[in-house]
C-alpha cells in the first residue's frame, strides 16, 4: 500500500492568488457529497463568517485536489458574477432622448413686406401663418414659400386661433369662423363684449374680454355659458391645463376657471400687473411688473415660493422635460430656475431687454429682443448657441415649427414695420461643395504597356 503522507496545499501551489468575498457555509457543498466519499482523500475546513474564507486540503491525491478546487472558485466567482450583472442592469438608467437639432444659425428663406403694419399677433398652423393687419385686413402667408394666399376684410381684436382646419377671428365682440385654407365664413356669433384672447378646449371656443369669460361651441358657434367678473380688468394672457382655464387679468388677478360652465373655482391676486401664465404640472407660474417671479398652487391658487429680480418679468417657458423653467425680465437676463422651489440654475446676459417671455425648444432657449433681435441659450447651462440681427423690431413673438426639416423653413419672424421674414436652419442644409472635375488625374504618369509578342515557331519539315 503506498505510504500516505499529509500537507497543507496553500494558494501558491494551486496558483490560486485570489481571496473570496464572505460567502454561507453551505456555497462549497456543492461537491461536498462526492468529496466525502472519496476514500477521505479531501475534506474541507470551517472559517468564522466574518472572515475571509480560505480553502484549505488535505489530501493524498494533490492533483484531484487542484481540479475540485478550481471548479470552486470557478462556482463562486459566476454566482457572484451573476448577482453583478443583475444589479447592475437593474440600476442602468435609460439614455437620454436626443436633443432638438440646433436652430442656430438662421438664414433667410423668403422676405415680403405687407400691404399695413400688424395690428394683433400673427398665428401659424402647418401650412400657413395669418397675420391681422391695421387697414382693417387678414392675411394668410405661405409657410413655406411667403406668398399671399388669402386676404379677408376683418378687423382683429385679437390673435387668430387656428384648430383643425377652421381658424377663428374676434373682430370686437363679435366672432368669426373662417375656413383656413381659403378665408371663407363658416358662422359668425355675437359676444358679450369686445374680445381680447381666444383659447380652445376640445369642442370649445372661449373668448376672454375686460371682466369676461364667454364659451362657444366650435361647430356651430352656438353659445354655451357666460360669466362676468367684475373689477378683474383686461385679460393679460390664458391656458387651459389639468382640466381648468387659467386666466391673467392686468389688475394682478389669477383666476382658475371650470370649463364645463366657467365658474371661479379659487382666485389669488399679486402685485403689479402679471405677465401670461405658465402652468407646469400643479404649479401655475406668474412673473409681475413689481420685479417678482410667482408659482402658485394650481389647485388652490396658494403661493408657493416668489424671487426677486432686477426687472420687470415679461414671461416664461418650460423645457420639454419638465425639469426647469425659463423666464426673462427686462434687466435684460435670462435666468433658468427650478420648478419646485425656484433655486436658480443659471443666470445668463441676454444682450438685450426682452419685452415677451422666451420659447423653450428641447436643444435651446429662444429669447426675443431689441438688439440682437433673436438670441439662443443652452438650455442645461445657459451657454449662447447663437443671435440673428434683424433690421426692426419683432412683433409679437416668433412663430417656430414643432420639429425641424432639413431645407424647411423653421420660423417665421413679423416686425413692427410690417416686414416678415422666413428663415430656417443652416445647420440641416448639410451644405458640401459641388464636386469639381479633376485637373490631372492623381498618382504617377506610367506608359503604356505593351503585350509581348508571341514565339515564333518555326516550320518542322516532313520530307527527306
């Protein structure tokens, strides 16, 4: 019988030079059963739980010892390779979306100059922009092209709103329903008093004058509810979010209203006279002539936090995501701000005073101003991506396409004089110069080569 001897293999002599992380007991019984029952050739030994664990043999048969304890190892490290893996596709977060094509720089696609200066703000759908004019005249421009498609007699009151094919006018206190595509009357209605702002809410029209909140049906242009407020003053600026219209009067008064009959359901007053409201999921924010930024609780209208600037604020925008509000004030800055407690994510020169609020796209910031006309920001960090100069000043504020075409025209600008312009992005024209015929063909002259000629082969002879 050969004679048995005992030592203890260490790591160097397996070439193991690896610690295991704390494991359970029972992580190496996978062999157990068939260890034991060989001839107590191997067996393992016990460590604490709190230490390391080590893998110690005794054994008369070294080279079966080296295989079991690789295969351990091997088990081990592909349990906890595996528990790795999981934890980690479990934490992997989503990439972003990503981002608005940049809009910066501009050229010019098409210029004209209307027959009279704009008397209200011009409104676009996805064929064509209508601008009301101060001869007592609405135009319809092309989108794409500039040209005059329509002209119609009617005196504007306020902006356009163009849904679904129809586009409806205020001429006063009366309302129009035009058809888009060629001007033609649909219905015309009467109204309470002289209207200022038109929104819709699905089948609804509702028209908001001095101390007024009227509904019409879209259809037919029947009415459907009316209410008075007195001593609220001129609406300022409406949106319709979270089932509610919210409306702006320039008395300071922020109104909630319920569209099934447009009763107050809360009403919460600031001081000076409020820029248009922008409503981010419950919160419902407002920037005010006395140097102040609002968000209010939009169920109950109960400020939530304020913040000082250096000017007047003139109006705000939200990025795509939800995640930041823009707003601009005529201390000539832009500031980003969070939505919850309003801590301020940048600040940045705009260049200019901004009298309207700025246009959140989902790559950049638009802000309008007096010189440079038309300036972009980057959005996560404030970075200028840009500025147009225009020979005037805007009117209104810019009419920007929802999503950006190669070759397009991506906005249309209208300015006081009356002149309009259409410009869209140089960045998706891809642009390359025209290929040139080449001079001399590239590489090294060689000559002409020339085949070698065939053996000659002379005759064999056949006779003697």
């Amino acid at each position: 019988r050969p004679q048995r001897f005992e030592r203890r293999i260490e790591r160097d002599n397996l070439g193991v030079d690896r610690e295991l992380a704390q494991t359970s007991r029972n992580e190496l019984g996978v062999l157990g059963t068939e260890i034991k029952n060989d001839d107590g050739l191997m067996r393992h030994g016990h460590v604490r739980r709190e230490s390391l664990l080590y893998v110690v043999v005794v054994a008369t048969r070294p080279r079966y010892c080296g295989v079991f304890v690789i295969a351990a190892l091997w088990l081990t490290g592909a349990m906890f390779g595996q528990s790795e893996a999981a934890a980690a596709q479990k934490t992997r977060k989503k990439p972003p979306a990503p981002p608005f094509a940049a809009l910066f720089p501009l050229e010019a696609a098409w210029a004209l100059t209307l027959p009279s200066t704009p008397a209200a703000p011009a409104a676009r759908d996805a064929m064509r922009v209508y601008v009301p004019l101060t001869s007592n005249a609405l135009v319809a421009l092309d989108w794409e092209r500039g040209g005059t498609l329509w002209s119609v007699p009617l005196s504007a009151s306020a902006a356009p709103l163009p849904a679904e094919g129809t586009l409806y006018v205020a001429t006063g206190d009366d309302l129009h329903a035009l058809d888009a595509a060629t001007g033609a009357t649909r219905w015309t209605n009467h109204a309470e008093r002289s209207l200022r702002i038109l929104v819709r809410s699905e089948s609804r029209i509702i028209g908001l004058g001095s101390g007024l909140a009227q509904a019409f049906d879209a259809a037919s242009g029947r009415m459907e509810w009316t209410q008075l407020f007195p001593d609220a003053g001129d609406p300022v600026g409406a949106v319709i979010a979270g089932g509610a219209l919210f409306v702006v009067f320039d008395t300071g008064r922020v109104t909630r209203l319920a569209l099934a009959d447009g009763h107050a359901e809360w009403t919460q007053t600031i001081t000076g006279r409020p820029s248009p409201p922008l409503v981010v999921k419950d919160s419902i924010y407002v920037g005010s002539t006395d140097k102040r930024f609002y968000a209010l609780d939009a169920r109950n209208g109960k400020p939530r936090w304020t913040w000082r600037t250096g000017g007047h604020v003139t109006g705000a925008a939200a990025a795509a995501d939800a995640k930041a509000v823009f707003y601009t004030s005529l201390d000539a800055v832009v500031r980003a701000v969070n939505p919850g407690n309003g801590h301020q994510r940048w600040k940045r020169d705009a260049g200019t005073r901004a009298p309207v609020g700025p246009i959140a796209l989902d790559g950049s910031v638009l802000v309008t101003g007096l010189s440079p006309t038309l300036s972009a920001f980057d959005p996560l960090s404030g970075t200028p991506l840009g500025s147009l100069p225009l020979p005037g000043e805007v009117y209104g504020t810019p009419l920007v396409t929802d999503v950006l075409t190669p070759r397009r025209v991506a906005m249309v600008v209208i300015l006081r004089d009356g002149r309009v312009y259409g410009l869209r992005a140089l960045t998706l024209q891809f642009n390359e110069a025209a290929p040139q015929p080449l001079a001399a063909l590239p590489g090294q002259a060689l000559a002409r080569e020339r085949l070698p000629a065939p053996p000659v082969t002379a005759p064999s002879g056949t006779g003697r």
